[in-house]
C-alpha cells in the first residue's frame, strides 16, 4: 500500500492524510496562516484555519521556526495557486522537535557563496538545492538504464591504482603500505580488460583530479560513467555518446519537470537536443575558433576560450574529432590517413558549459602500443598488465567517459559546477 508523500499527494486528493517533515515558511494573516512544508520529496502548502482547527492547535502555529519537525494531518485539496497544484486543509499539527536556542543559520537574505558552502549540509535543504540533488539523482539512474538496457556490464575499476592513465601528474599521491599508490584518474584502462572479457563494459565512479584550477567547470572529486565497446571504432564512440546524452536529456524533460521548473531553466533548449548532432574535425574547429575572433593556433589543446566558442557556436552537442596526436594520451590510436592525428573525440554540450564526453578508439597493436608508451617515457612494467591486453585476443576497441557533475551543470543550467555534488571538493575546500 502507497503511503502519502508530497511527491504523490495527488493520488490522495479529497482524502484525510498525516505527512511529517519541516517547516520551510510560515505566514499569518490572524485567522489564517499558510504553512510550506518539506518532506524530502518535495514541497506543500498546508492552511491551517483558525476556526477549523482547537485553539491550543492553531496557537502552535505562530510559534514555528525555519527547519521545526512537525506532523501535520488534514485533507488533501486541489489548489491551482499552490505549489504542485494541491495543498492540505489542516486539522492539527504537531511539533516533533524545535530547536529554539539559535536562529537556523541559512535566513531569506543574502549569503555568501562561502557561507553557504560552509554549510553545504544544511544547503542542501534549499529549494534548488532539492532540485539539483533530484535531478542528478535522475541522471544517474538513466545513465544505468541505458547502459543496462544496452548490454554494458558493470565492472568497477579500482579507486586505489599504481599508475596515471593519462601519464600525467595531476595525482593524489598516498602510501601505500610503504608503495606508491595514486587515486584514480579514470576507470579506463581497467574498462578495456573489461571489453576484451565481456564485449561492453563500463565503470561508473569518482574520479580524482589534482589540477590546481579554480574554474566554475572544475572540481578535485566528480564521478564519470566510462564505457568501453570491444570491435568498436571512433564512430561507434560517437554514436553510442550520442545516444546516452539523448536518453538522459528525454529521462530528466519526462520525469523531473518540476524541478526544472524551480530552477527556472529553459526547457526548449533541451528539447533540441535530438539525434543527429554536429559533428566537425578538429581542423575544422579550429578554423571556426580563428574567424570567430579568437586566436588559435594548429596544435594547441582547447583552452577556456576556444572552449566557450565550440559551446556557444551550436544549439545542441557537437563533436571535435580526430586530435593532433601530440596533445592527447599514448593509447589513442593513430589515424590511419594522416599519421600527425588520433582517432579520438571530445563533445561539447551548447550554451556555454564545455566539454562532457572524452573518448577515443583504442590502440589495439602491440608493438604499436609499447612504441607510444616508450615516447611518452612510461614505465612499461608498471603498464605491463595493459600491454598484455594486446598480446592475447586483442581487436579494434574504443570507449569514452562521461562527466556527470558537467552533465547535471549543463542540463540544470547552473552556473558553477560545485552546485551539482552534494559535497564539492575544490582546490580550495575539504569542508564540511
């Protein structure tokens, strides 16, 4: 049996309910007082009359505070003019618990963003924050959906590894039982023993990266789904991407409504992001960056600025494929028509937000692979276990990674990243 929340307090319309949660806002008129509850599902207008309810009852209700416990019990009624269409008639309330000694610390003014950030668990109680935290719950559901419903198996890298898979040194070192030992940049080269043993694979996790940047579209700790195809190539990549990023957006327009209607967000612009979308090499991108205005030069990684030209040049996700080698990873393999380039591929989501999906067709030849590792100065027994994956049943494989803090920026249309995780980890945060 269904019992009542806020979240389906409709299938409950003209019939006697009890919902316990906490008071968002109370305002009285004398007579009448309209009370916003929360119960973690949503938000609800709750009237409490004068005249309906005991006097020692009513008398409660001008004594409530921001955040008080309560249960409240009445009818449920429609109301056009409430939030969600319906409001509860109240006929009693009960205070479960009020702490009355301090003002709760989050008031309706203006706090600043490290105030808030200080006091992100209780932030988290906000309205938009509510709204936020649903919908990436929602795109984190879907992300399993589609990868289930496309025969992805879930095989979790470890957090814990022994070397960078970019080769890199954007790391968190840590001791090992008196070894060296990084936290994961990417699940990647586990996904790719994952492919060769299971067909499709993919891991979805955090991720740790410890670039020193203060930008709104970076974070020390994020979580990424990271799929990998055995018998793939550079357009399977884009293809499947494409797919995923279509199947998120329709799951979040169908089912989280409503939030987006807190955040106030634009839903047209989401409801463009349909299959096929742009896709343009890097050659080409490069160009359209120059004659917008901004200075580029061939060979360059995209920066804040070419990135923002990519993103704000298109109405829905475009792909940047095939990279100079030199700027991209030693296991991407190398296009077979021009040797200076790789078959990999970044997409960047529209309005501004940047890069969401990264992804390649992996090097599968052996002597191919222990080449590259070699110039890029690898220790190739530390790689041995990767390398072996191309002596025995290797194949054209290719995968990609997927940023879901990005993702949740881009579809919510928030401004700053670290919105979009209950606990943000920056460069300069480790609180609360």
């Amino acid at each position: 049996m269904q019992y009542p929340t806020i979240e389906n307090i409709k299938k409950f319309h003209e019939k006697e309910v009890s919902l316990k949660g906490w008071i968002k806002n109370v305002r009285s008129s004398g007579k009448i007082a309209f009370i916003i509850l929360r119960d973690g599902t949503g938000f609800l207008q709750c009237v409490a009359v004068k005249n309906e309810m005991s006097e020692e009852n009513y008398s409660l209700v001008k004594d409530l505070l921001y955040e008080d416990t309560v249960e409240v019990s009445g009818v449920v009624k429609s109301s056009p003019k409430a939030p969600g269409g319906y409001e509860i008639l109240l006929s009693s309330i009960k205070v479960l618990y009020s702490y009355k000694k301090e003002e709760y610390p989050i008031q309706k003014k203006e706090h600043g963003v490290d105030f808030l950030l200080n006091h992100r668990h209780l932030w988290l109680r906000s309205s938009k924050q509510f709204a936020i935290m649903r919908i990436r719950d929602e795109i984190i559901k879907s992300i399993r959906d589609f990868m289930y419903d496309n025969e992805f198996l879930l095989l979790d890298s470890p957090i814990f590894t022994p070397t960078a898979p970019e080769g890199t040194t954007t790391l968190f070192a840590t001791d090992y039982f008196g070894s060296d030992a990084y936290l994961s940049q990417s699940g990647q080269l586990y996904q790719e023993a994952g492919a060769l043993a299971f067909r499709r694979a993919y891991c979805f996790g955090p991720t740790f990266r410890a670039e020193k940047s203060k930008t709104k579209r970076h974070l020390t700790e994020f979580w990424m789904v990271e799929p990998e195809m055995a018998f793939a190539d550079l357009d399977d990549v884009m293809d499947m991407s494409e797919k995923l990023v279509c199947y998120i957006v329709k799951r979040v327009l169908e089912r989280r409504g409503e939030e987006l209607k807190i955040l106030e967000r634009d839903i047209s612009k989401l409801e463009k992001i349909t299959s096929p979308f742009h896709r343009m090499t890097y050659d080409e991108a490069v160009k359209l960056i120059n004659e917008s205005g901004v200075k580029m030069e061939w060979g360059e990684d995209f920066g804040a600025e070419q990135d923002s030209v990519l993103s704000n040049h298109f109405d829905k996700p475009v792909f940047i494929h095939r990279f100079p080698k030199k700027i991209k990873p030693f296991y991407m393999e190398i296009d077979p028509e021009n040797p200076e380039l790789v078959l990999g591929v970044d997409m960047y989501a529209p309005e501004g937000y940047g890069e969401l999906v990264g992804g390649s067709q992996r090097m599968f030849d052996l002597d191919n692979l222990v080449k590259e590792a070699k110039k890029s100065n690898l220790d190739e027994e530390a790689y041995r276990w990767y390398i072996e994956l191309r002596k025995w049943g290797s194949c054209p494989h290719a995968g990609f990674g997927l940023g879901v803090e990005r993702t949740i920026s881009w579809i919510t249309g928030v401004e700053h990243i670290r919105t979009t995780i209950p606990f943000p980890r920056t460069i300069n945060r480790l609180y609360p």
